[in-house]
C-alpha cells in the first residue's frame, strides 16, 4: 500500500504540473492571438497612401498636350524685364524685400567690405 499512495502523489503531482503547463500554454496562445488582432488594426494603409499608390495612366490627353502647345513662351527680353523679388530677414529681426538687382548689388558690397576687412 505503501507503494500505492507514492504513486498516488506522484500521479497528482504530474496531473498539477500538466494543468500549469496546460494554462500556460492557453495563456500564450490567447496572447499572441490578441497581439495579431491588434497589429492588423494598427498597421492599416490610409486611404491616401492607397490612392497615390494607384498606377498611373500611360494614355496622354490629346487636349492637355494642345493647351501646353498654345501657351506663351517668354522671350529673353521679356524676362529680363521680369521682376524677381527676395524677401530678405536682417541680423535684427526686421524684414525687407528687394529685387533681384538690388540683392546682387548687395552681395558685391558685402563680398567686397569683406575683402577691404581681410586686406587689412
């Protein structure tokens, strides 16, 4: 009899070790299941990155290339006659706009009192 109840416990130890490996084994797959399920919700492609991501069409608009043909080409006189003006921001803080000319006026005198300085 004696024999019997170390098998008795023997058995009843093994039968706890089974349910804990058993919980264990239940807790894992509940947890990777749920990790899956929250992935797919969170690594969704938004529906701009969709739509830029469509292919483009290869077929060109007869109309469109038409428009582009009719459209005004600058001479270079014209151009030069073109306004081009430059926002510039002082050490200070104050702002100013200028043109093209004045900008490249302003940078010969600049490059130019830096040289005067290093000639020193």
């Amino acid at each position: 009899m004696n024999q019997f109840q170390k098998d008795l416990s023997n058995l009843k130890q093994n039968q706890y070790i089974l349910y804990i490996l058993i919980f264990t084994l239940v807790t894992i797959v509940v947890w990777v299941g749920l990790n899956l399920v929250r992935s797919q919700k969170t690594s969704q492609i938004s529906p701009e990155l969709k739509k830029l991501a469509e292919p483009l069409n290869p077929n060109l608009n007869p109309k469109i290339l038409d428009e582009l043909q009719l459209k005004r080409d600058y001479t270079d006189s014209e151009l030069r006659d073109f306004p081009v003006y430059s926002l510039i921001v002082e050490k200070n803080g104050s702002t100013r706009v200028v043109t093209l000319e004045e900008s490249r006026a302003a940078a010969v005198a600049e490059q130019n009192l830096k040289q005067s300085q290093s000639s020193r």
